[in-house]
C-alpha cells in the first residue's frame, strides 16, 4: 500500500525565538516536497511557528497533552490548547515521558482520546529498552504497548505509529534494518489485528538517531512509513537532508 512518508521533528525542550530561522528555512526547503512534514517544538513556541508555516506545507504538534480539557493541572498542557495555538499533530507516549514521568500505555491511551476530541493527529510512540531487548523480549514489550496505548475510538482516525527503540534514542546507536523491520512487521500485524484493514493505514515512523547520513537506509526498510527525528531537526540542513534522503 502506497503512503506518503511522514517526517516529523521533535525539538524536546530545545529552541527559543531565533531557533525559528531553522524551521522557516526547513519551511522553504519543502517547496515541491511530496514528504508530509512536521515539527513539534516546546509549547511556548508553537503559535509562533504556526504564524510562520502559515500557507506553507509545514505542520505543527506538540510534544505531550494531558487528558483532560482544563482544570487545576498545574503546568499541564491540554488537547485543545496545542490545537488553539495552531498545533494539528501531537506526539504521546515518548519514552522520555514514559519513563520521566511514569506514564503508562493506559495513560497513553486516554491522551490519544484527547487529542482526538481537539481534532489533533497522534503520533503514538512505543519502544523496548535495551534491557527488554536482550532479554529477548522486545517483540512482546512492543506489542503490549500498541494494545494498551491504542482506544478503539482510533478506528478510522488519522494516526501514526513511531517505534524508537530506546537504546536507540539520543546515543547515535540505530536499530539494524533486520530489527526494524522485524518491529515494524509485528506493529503492522497488531494495527491490522485491531483496527481490521484500516490497519494498513497508519504510517508507522521510525526513531532513534536518524540522521542524514543513514535515513536512506532507515527509510527504505521495509513498513517504514516516515521518521522521528529528535537531535538532528534542531538544524535545517540536516533535517532536509533527511527529508530529501529518498
Ligand atoms: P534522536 O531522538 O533522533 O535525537 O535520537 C529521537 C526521538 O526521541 O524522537
């Protein structure tokens, strides 16, 4: 099944006002590009690179909602206010949140909910440690958090999937193609398993570490529909030489 490819960059907490020279040159260099690409910054500044992707193919998301609308949540953030700022994409269940905050897939789950209800497509990450890994675990680890941080209420939604290995994130380490694509396989069976042949539809973005130098590689795996980018979108040529990899 043919997908356009989805590349999105999470800046994390990186980037204040003038940072936006990169995304608008990222902006510029998109011009003709068939790649759906996106950039989540910190939430101060995603009004503001909406008002500059304004008319241009560049999307906006945030990094992380609560689940509620509003209410006494002290630094929290909701669904609807990324969507009030310009956001159209957010990302959940990062593993740096999963693990610095504890959040559980059924967490998950309730925030996946929320975003839908503001009208926001998720970006629903998923990964094992390295731990999990070499206990030979990894495929079932995966699979539990697809079931657990996916509501039903997804079934005919715009989605995606990002499976960044933890090992893999911020260390320059990479899954090999054979383990992407082992991943990528299995979360292509839970989806369709889930969702029936709407399964086929969500792109499922690969993350850990993508860099210019080996995207092609990345991108051509087999079930790889698109990336997440961490390190390497805080730098317009890098994240277009992603982009621009295949
Ligand atoms: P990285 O981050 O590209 O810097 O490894 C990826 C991510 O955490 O989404």
């Amino acid at each position: 099944m043919m997908r356009s490819q989805l590349i999105v960059g999470n800046w994390k907490m990186n980037g204040s006002g003038p940072d936006l020279r990169e995304a608008q040159a990222i902006s510029a260099g998109l011009a003709g590009s068939t790649v759906r690409v996106g950039i989540c910054p910190p939430t101060t500044l995603i009004e503001r690179l909406a008002e500059l992707a304004r008319g241009t193919s560049l999307e906006v998301g945030g990094q992380d909602c609560r689940a509620e609308t509003s209410g006494a949540f002290t630094g929290d953030v909701s669904a609807e206010m990324l969507a009030d700022a310009g956001a159209t994409l957010v990302i959940l269940g990062h593993s740096e949140r999963r693990a610095g905050y504890r959040e559980t897939s059924e967490l998950v789950s309730t925030k996946v909910l929320a975003a839908l209800r503001a009208g926001l497509e998720p970006i629903i990450c998923v990964g094992e440690t390295l731990d999990q890994r070499n206990s030979g675990n990894a495929l079932g680890i995966v699979t539990e958090q697809v079931a657990k941080s996916l509501p039903p209420e997804l079934a005919g939604k715009a989605f995606s999937l990002a499976y960044e290995p933890v090992w893999a994130i911020g260390t320059g380490l990479t899954a090999t193609t054979v383990q992407i694509e082992e991943m990528h396989r299995t979360i292509r069976e839970s989806l369709i398993g889930i969702f029936g042949d709407q399964g086929l539809k969500p792109p499922i973005l690969y993350g850990g570490s993508v860099k210019p130098n080996n995207a092609a590689e990345i991108l051509s795996a087999a079930e790889v529909g698109g990336a997440l980018v961490g390190g390497a979108s805080l730098n317009a040529a890098d994240f277009l030489g992603i982009i621009q990899a295949r």
